[in-house]
C-alpha cells in the first residue's frame, strides 16, 4: 500500500513585515490546534508529462495524525507506485512547526506572508517555502525543495468542519529528476480526532 520550488528569494523584513508576521503567526498557531487525526476519502487525478505519459485517476484514503504522520493508502496499486508517493501534499499543522522545523519568516504583502520551514530532522528536503493566507491564517501554497534536485508545489482549498480548517482539494506540480506531473486531488468524508492504527503509517 501507498503513503503520501523553485528556491524563494529570501528577503530581509521590514519592521512592519516583521509585525504582521508576529501577529499572523499567533493566529495561524490556533488553526487546527485542537486536530489530532483525521481520515478522509481522496481521489487524485494525475497527467504524467514523461514517460510512460499516463493519466491515471487513484481513490482512496488519507490519514494524519499528530504531529507530522501522514499517509495515503490507494484501493489499487499501480505500477508507478513508488512514484505516486509525492502526489498528495499534507504539511504538519503551524502549531507544531517550531518542534519540526526552524521556521523563517520572509515577509507579508499584506494579502500574503511567507515562510521558509528547515526540517530539524535530516532527510531529502532541503527546505519547504510556504504561503499563508493572511485573512484565514491558512497554508495556500507549499514547494517542497529537495536537496538532490527538483520540487514539487502544491495549493491548497478548504472547508471548514468542527471548526477545523481541513483541504477541500489541491493542485499540484510535481517536478523532480525523471519524473514531471500535474496533479489534482478532492477531499470530502473526513472523520476528525478518530482513532488511526500508527500501520496504516508504517505500510505507507
């Protein structure tokens, strides 16, 4: 069974840059903060620009839970499974982003602020750049930078259920070594604080 930027230019932040981050990032703590799992149907429509340019359509099912465990689990396998892990992006919640990442802030426009997260715990990514919504205090967009090259990029929708923000669908740009595809996921039945077997993460 399955689981699952360009580089930023990173520029110094204005004093009033530095408030409003101060300020956004205080609420963007509280979204969420009470969401320890959750499960939810996905279906995932891929068009894969390189070889074997297949566009296949996945269902199945993804998990989260508390604070960095996420998975997706197909009905079926496909060849190209080992590839498909990359299409689905779910980042941790911000409130647990001080324990996982060492967190940048790279300014606010006022509509948008940005954020560069550096995973403390060493592994293929070399950085993720973030987007966060200043009105909903939630992650619009994503790009995992790898450090063997390439990115993948993701923007996200949501609705809001229980008082949680949870993804609604997402686009996605997958492009890494031997491996280019545009991805479109929907999200829809979530079962929040739910018990989630930790195999369902380790089958992943």
């Amino acid at each position: 069974m399955l689981a699952s930027a360009a580089l930023a230019v990173v520029a110094l932040p204005s004093a009033p840059a530095r408030a409003q981050n101060s300020d956004l990032y205080a609420r963007m703590q509280r979204v969420n903060s009470d969401l320890q799992t959750y499960q939810a149907d996905v279906t995932v429509a891929i068009k894969l620009n390189t070889f074997p340019y297949l566009s296949p359509t996945l269902n199945g099912k993804a998990y989260y839970k508390r604070p960095d465990k996420n998975a997706v689990q197909f009905e079926t396998v496909p060849a190209l499974a080992g590839q498909l892990k990359k299409v689905v992006g779910q980042l941790e919640p911000p409130s647990d982003w001080n324990t996982l990442y060492d967190v940048t802030p790279n300014g606010d426009d006022g509509k948008i602020a940005t954020f560069k997260l550096v995973r403390k715990k060493n592994g293929r990514i070399d950085h993720v750049d973030v987007k966060v919504d200043d009105k909903t205090a939630t992650v619009s967009e994503m790009t995992y930078v790898y450090k063997d090259g390439g990115s993948i990029r993701f923007t996200n929708t949501y609705d809001q259920i229980g008082g949680n923000f949870v993804l609604k669908s997402q686009t996605g740009k997958v492009d890494v070594p031997h491996y280019n595809a545009d991805v479109s996921s929907t999200f829809a039945n979530y079962k929040l604080n739910v018990p989630v077997d930790d195999k369902v993460f380790a089958e992943s």
